[in-house]
C-alpha cells in the first residue's frame, strides 16, 4: 500500500517536474522567437526615442556591406553640469544603433576609469566618439554632439549626436569625398551666407551625407587653364541667377551634363531664365504658383503635392509637408523631347492655379480663366537625360528643376518639416545615391528642469513627505476603527 | 471568472483592513518620493528613468512581503485546505490572489501621481515617455507578484515565504549588473535575463515586443508554478 502511494507520489512529482520544466523552456523559447521579430513602439514626444529613419538606411547600407564597425564613446566629465544627460544622452543613442544594426558593434567608456582605452585609441577629450571601419576612423567631439540654443530662460541644451553619427557613418562609407557646387556670379544664392536667403543651412545638411557645397565661379576659376566644371564634382547647382547666364558660360555647363552630369535649376518667379532649360524640353511660363491649399498664414506658399518620384517617396509616406514660397510654374515639353524622360516632383492639388495678377479677395489671388493657367500646377520636374537627346555622350544625366530657390535658403530649411529632406534626397537622387533617400530629422532637446533651492525643498517635502503621511493616517484611522469596533 | 472576482474582492477587502498593508504602501511611496526627488535635484531631467529603475529594486524587496501571506497564511490558518476543497479551482484562487495584488500595485502607483504632476509643474516632461514608464513598472509587478505567490505556497511561515521570494527574485536583479560582477562576455549573454535591461526601453518610451514578452513569460511561469505547487498539495 505505501510502496503504491510512493510510486504514485513519485510519478505525480516527476509528472509535475517535467510538465513545469517544459513550461520554462517553451517561456525560453518563445522569447528567443519575439527577440528575433522585435515589434517596438515609440511613445515619446516626435517618436525622439528610436533611430531616425535616415539613421536606420544608413545602417542598413552598413549591414549590407557587412564590415564590422566599432563605435566608442567616452563618458563626459563627472561633477560637470549636464554630465548626466549628455552620457544618458549618449548611451540610449548607442543602445539603438546596437539594437538596429548586426555589424556595429558600441561600447560606452568611463573616461576616467579605463584610461587605457582612451589611450589606445588616443583621445584626450571627454564626451567623444571614435567610429572606426576598417582603418578609417572619424572622431566625434563633444561640440558637434551638443549644442547650447535659445536665450534666456529658453535657452536650452541639445543633442545632435545621431546627426553626427550619421554624418560620421556617411563618411566612412562614401567612396570618395564629393562636391556639390553651385553656380556663383550671377547673382545666386551663396552657400556662404548665413542670412536667410543664405545656404549655409542647405551646406550642413548636405555635409550629412558628406557632400560638401563649394561654390563656382566660371570667371575667377585661376587654378584651370580652361574653365569648366571641376572634375571632381558630384552635381552642379544653379540657384536663382539673378542676371542671364553667358552662353559661354552655359556651353561649360551643357559640357558637364554631356558627361553624365548632375544638375539642379532653381528659378523664381521674376528671375532669368536659363536657355540650357528650353535644350531639355522645360518651359517656366509667366505668372506665380497659387492654389486654395496654402502654408497659413501666407498667401503666396502652395501647400505642394508630392508625386509619385524616389525624391519624394519617404517624406510622402511620412506625410511631412515641403515648404515652398513664391513658385514659379515649370512645364515640361509634352509629349517630352526624344531622349528626354520627364517625371513631376511636385506640384498644385487640382484647386491649384498658374496667377497672372487680376484681382484679389482678403489679399490673396483669385483664380480668373480669362488670364491665369489653369492647374494643377507643376512646381517641380526631374529628368533623365539619355544618350538619344543628343545633349549626352555617356550615362544618364539627371537634371532637377524648381519653380523655387527659396525652398533651399536657411529662411524655409528649418522652416518646412519636409525641407532638409527635400534637398538632401534631390541631391541623392541627382548623384545616383537613391539607397541613401529617407527622411532626416532634427536635434533632440533635453528636458530639463530649472530648480532654484526653494523648488528643491518644495518637491522634497511634496514628493518624500505627502503621499506617505496621507497613506499612514488612512492606515491608523482604519486600525483605530477596527479596533473600536 | 466569477470565482476569480469573488477572491480578488475578498483579498483587496483584506488589504484594505490590514494595517500591515498601508506600512507596505507608505514605505513604498517614500521610497518614490525619494527616488524620484534624488532623480531630479541630481540629473536636472525632466524624467522618471531615475525612479523607474530604483522603485523597480524597490518592488524587488516590497511586492514579495506584500504577497508573502497569501498561501502562507491560509496554510497556517488551515483555510487553504477549505479553499482548495471549495468549488472553486486553483487556477482561479491562483488568478484571483495575483490579480488583487497588481492591483494593490496599480493603487500604488497611482498614488506616485503626484511625481509627474510635480515634474509638469516645474518643467516640460514627455507625457509619453511617463505612460510607458508606468506601464514598464506595472510589468515588473505584475511579474514580481507572481514570483511572491509562488514562494508563498512553498512555505507555512510568512517571512520565510517572503525572504524567499526575494531570493528568487535577486538573480534577475543581479544579472542586470552582471558585468560588474563576471566577464564582459558572460554578462552579454546573461543580459536577456536581466529584468532591468528589460525595463530600460520603457524609461525612454519605447515599448519593445520582448520586453513586454519577458515580463509576461516571467508572469506566466510563476503563476503556472504556483498552480502546479497548490495542486501538488493532492497527491502529496
């Protein structure tokens, strides 16, 4: 009888063990299958959390490739100010790209404590970030991480690491370094100026992708015997000449293109208009770009639609509006020339309309059939240049023409959400770089509190002090009732 | 499910007569309060990941005392053998008891409220990054109260149960920290373990499958544990 009940007891014992064993390994288990299908959801402000998505092509491009890449970032100096956001700041940016890519391998280092890893990899700074490929390596230094901006009380600490991860990721991986030059001479926008009919922001963005803006001037070239377009050039920029361009000087430029060249126009409602765009089958009629659909509260900035076109692809699936202001309208030749492919980047809603003046109503135009165009609009057309249009010999050249300069200028780049990336993207796709086209994004602001000493007592006695007082009264009243009873 | 509601009434009606309940609640709340002051004044941050961090230790030493006389107690008293006799099946006790536990914690955590409103009150905090912070500790609840309900069916004495439960728990703790204590390589294997590498994500906003898969797991299993301990008391 005791050896049954012992048997039984074994069989229960060992049936439960085994059953409770299985159960563990299958929680095991089932986590190795959710950690290989990671879904994750970002819930802070601007989804500010996870990667950008031009981070995450980047790394993408990174993994494709397949040579490992190792990034070490040194901790900021203790008992500094901040030091705690900016390591924070820097270990959540390293935790994601571990997370999003399986050939970059991080690693945060005690600046103080393991001196030799500084020393080996010879940094002498704090807060800084050695990315290294190979025998290539790029050092971020704390500056271009962080950024005070604002004044007064609004003034505030940001963080640019992922854009200087990303700018560091694009330089250790570009073949070779790349110019974007743009036309100077004529009047055109200057990627030196720092005002905001300047470039100097469309330079930065462009220094993203290590593309650097350099400008070009056809009659000061003294380093060449002939003038032309240097070798070395990845697209050439035409913004806004605000006088005609020579035909020698737009011969140069057609040579350029012949060779499978890069080109952007840029124009304005009232400015000149390049004869190299009638060779490519584009007219820019008379009038401005209006439509019912305008930025609040400007009357003269069409809300632009984006067509189906690698330029736009990403900022339309992310919905992110493009900011232009003052168009001119731009149409290309239909059917298109021989050679010649033509694809609308931007353009009007169907309520938009080609103004040639007439009246107005609460100062904005009014569409009237007898003397404006009708739309949809074009405000912004890519081609592709083959060999039949006789303007190439080799390649494919790609031209980019804008109805708007100002969509480049420091005044909108900030301005419009979809703005960088309209630029960085027309440059990536005038370059032949279409696996880079994403969506970049913006500094990430640190949340941080400006308590005076008063403000520290105050949330020390609210905080520590209030909810456990309330809950121990509560706890006493109910002893003291039931022990009344 | 109307024996589930019938024991989750009854054990919240105990915590609410129970002194002992109201100790655990302020100790914990001075600890948030603590925390999260310590968080501020220190860091300057307009965020909960300091406190979301620590109270998670905090739950570690907490949530198995609290849960720690569920089964012990009943055991001692002799009423667990009526309750497992009574129509009711372990599963729901088991359930039952769990869920007045968590929802002990989520009056907990309600009464840490008044944090966040502070953090608006003197800055600008990410209201999303707070939701899944809260969402992230209530996790780690849920799952550190099942380990307590487990621990709490292995022993008659309810401090027994309870150091248990914190024994069982600390591992999960101390893995989190695993590289302090063995080697780089072994640290990252162990990482998955580690219940605070799984509540990090939420401190920044972010809700990750595994995450929310490990704390579930966790839950799961010892609740599973705890069923398969209870009914063991039949052939035993």
């Amino acid at each position: 009888m005791a050896m049954n009940q012992a048997r039984r007891r074994f069989a229960a014992g060992s049936n439960s063990l085994f059953v409770s064993v299985i159960v563990v390994a299958v929680a095991c288990v089932g986590y190795l299958l959710v950690d290989l299908h990671r879904v994750r959801i970002d819930l802070s402000a601007d989804q500010g959390a996870a990667l950008l998505p031009d981070t995450l092509t980047k790394l993408a491009l990174l993994d494709r490739d397949a040579t490992p890449v190792t990034v070490t970032a040194f901790s900021g100096q203790r008992g500094k100010q901040e030091s705690y956001y900016k390591d924070r700041a820097l270990r959540d940016l390293l935790d994601e790209v571990d997370f999003a890519s399986q050939v970059v391998t991080v690693a945060f280092v005690d600046f103080d404590k393991e001196r030799l890893t500084a020393e080996k990899l010879g940094v002498t700074d704090y807060s800084t970030v050695v990315v290294q490929r190979g025998a290539a390596r790029v050092d971020i230094k704390d500056r271009e991480l962080f950024k005070r901006v604002g004044k007064g009380e609004e003034r505030h600490l940001e963080f640019l690491g992922e854009k200087a991860l990303d700018r560091a990721f694009a330089q250790l991986t570009a073949d070779n370094h790349r110019v974007v030059y743009t036309l100077v001479g004529h009047g055109e926008l200057d990627p030196e100026n720092h005002d905001l009919g300047g470039l100097s922001e469309a330079a930065a963005v462009l220094q993203q992708d290590d593309y650097k803006l350099e400008r070009l001037d056809f009659v000061r070239q003294r380093d060449m015997p002939v003038p032309r377009v240097p070798d070395d050039a990845a697209a050439l920029a035409i913004l806004r000449p605000k006088v005609p361009i020579p035909s020698l000087e737009e011969d140069l430029i057609l040579a350029y293109l012949s060779g499978g060249g890069a080109l952007v126009i840029a124009v304005d409602p009232e400015s000149p208009v390049p004869s190299i765009l009638g060779r490519l089958g584009v007219v820019i009629p008379s009038g401005r770009v209006l439509d019912k659909i305008l930025v609040f509260p400007y009357p003269d900035r069409p809300v632009p639609r984006y067509k189906s076109h690698p330029i736009t692809r990403d900022l339309s699936d992310d919905s992110l509006v493009t900011v232009v202001s003052g168009v001119a309208p731009v149409q290309a030749a239909v059917p298109p020339l021989e050679g010649i492919r033509s694809t609308i980047v931007l353009e009007t809603s169907r309520d938009g309309w080609i103004d040639r003046g007439g009246a107005l109503k609460n100062g904005q135009g009014l569409y009237e059939p007898e003397i404006d165009g009708q739309g949809p609009a074009t405000m912004a057309v890519a081609l592709e240049v083959s060999r039949d249009s006789g303007l190439v010999r080799k390649g494919i050249g790609r031209v980019l023409v804008v109805g708007d300069s100002d969509v480049f200028t420091n005044g909108l780049l900030s301005e419009g959400p979809g703005n960088a990336s309209f630029v960085l993207n027309s440059f990536r796709w005038l370059i032949g770089d279409e696996a880079r086209i994403s969506v970049i994004g913006g500094a990430k602001k640190a949340r941080r509190l400006a308590l005076t000493a008063e403000d520290g007592d105050q949330i020390r006695w609210l905080a520590i002090g209030l909810g456990p007082l309330l809950v121990l009264l509560l706890g006493v009243s109910v002893w003291a009732s039931r022990r009344g009873r | 499910m109307n024996s589930v509601t019938t024991i989750w009434k009854k054990e919240l009606r105990i915590y609410a007569v129970n002194p002992t309940a109201y100790a655990f609640l302020a100790v914990f709340l001075f600890l948030a309060g603590l925390f999260f002051y310590l968080g501020v004044t220190l860091t300057g941050e307009a965020s909960l990941r300091v406190l979301s961090s620590n109270l998670a230790i905090a739950e570690l030493f907490i949530l198995p005392m609290l849960t720690m006389r569920h089964f012990a107690e009943e055991r001692r008293q002799g009423t667990l053998e009526m309750l497992l006799t009574a129509p009711i099946s372990p599963f729901s006790l088991v359930i039952g008891k769990w869920l007045a536990s968590v929802t002990l914690c989520g009056l907990m955590f309600v009464g840490t409220g008044v944090l966040p409103i502070i953090l608006a009150y003197y800055g600008d905090p990410d209201w999303g990054v707070v939701f899944s912070t809260y969402v992230g500790l209530l996790l780690v609840a849920g799952a550190f109260c099942a380990a307590g309900l487990f621990t709490s069916t292995l022993l008659d004495d309810q401090l027994a149960a309870g150091l248990l439960g914190i024994l069982v728990l600390l591992p999960f703790w101390l893995i989190s920290r695993a590289e302090a204590l063995v080697g780089d390589d072994l640290a990252l294997k162990l990482q998955p373990f580690g219940v605070l590498n799984h509540l990090e994500a939420f401190g920044r906003g972010i809700i990750d499958s595994a995450d929310v898969y490990y704390f579930t797991a966790m839950t799961f299993t010892f609740l599973f544990l705890t069923y398969r301990s209870l009914e063991s008391r039949r052939w035993r």
